[in-house]
C-alpha cells in the first residue's frame, strides 16, 4: 500500500489498474449500483477498470466501472474489518465516456 494511503484519511495516488479482489468488490455491490441507478435492471457490463483506495476504520475504494462501450460510472465502496459484513456501496456517480477525467 503506498505511503498516502496508509496515512488516516488519505486517498491514495496515482489511480492503479484495477485487480481481481476490486473486481469481487465491484461483484459484491453490482444489485446495489443496478438497483440505484438502472432501477434494478441489470447492466450488460461491469468491469473495474481502475481504483484508489482510503484507510478509514476500515478500507474505502473509489472505483471506476466500465459499465457498456462508452460509458463508466465512479462507486464508493467500504470494506469494514471490525463488523463481518460484506463490502457495501457508499456512493455512485456517473463518470461519462471512457477517456473522460482521472479520479
């Protein structure tokens, strides 16, 4: 983990090319984004494409979600080591087309 993101409170930097635990984040909160905002229809795709990361009580990722050929979305999700629960979203927002700006 880099030195930013280990200090309390601090997202680390520069974005990192999403990896297969963001992957089964992303997975875990899907129905939670879908329901949010595509009224609970599925999305044809969702692929993490990249990520920070947050250390807060707990770990906080702000992904990147390609979700069709143009489009992504930004999700907020908390991963808490204290309370066994799985991860679960925190915000979503949409991003715009693909080459659009970083984090």
């Amino acid at each position: 983990m880099s030195e930013s993101a280990q200090k309390l409170g601090g997202w680390s930097s520069p974005p990192k090319e999403a990896n297969e635990k963001v992957q089964a984040i992303c997975f875990q909160v899907r129905k939670a984004v879908e329901d949010k905002i595509n009224g609970g229809h599925p999305l044809g795709q969702f692929t993490a494409k990249e990520y920070i990361e947050q250390v807060i009580e707990g770990m906080n990722y702000r992904i990147k979600v390609q979700i069709n050929t143009v489009s992504k979305i930004r999700i907020e999700v908390c991963e808490s080591p204290i309370v066994p629960v799985p991860p679960y979203l925190t915000a979503v927002a949409a991003d715009g087309p693909l080459n659009d700006q970083p984090f």
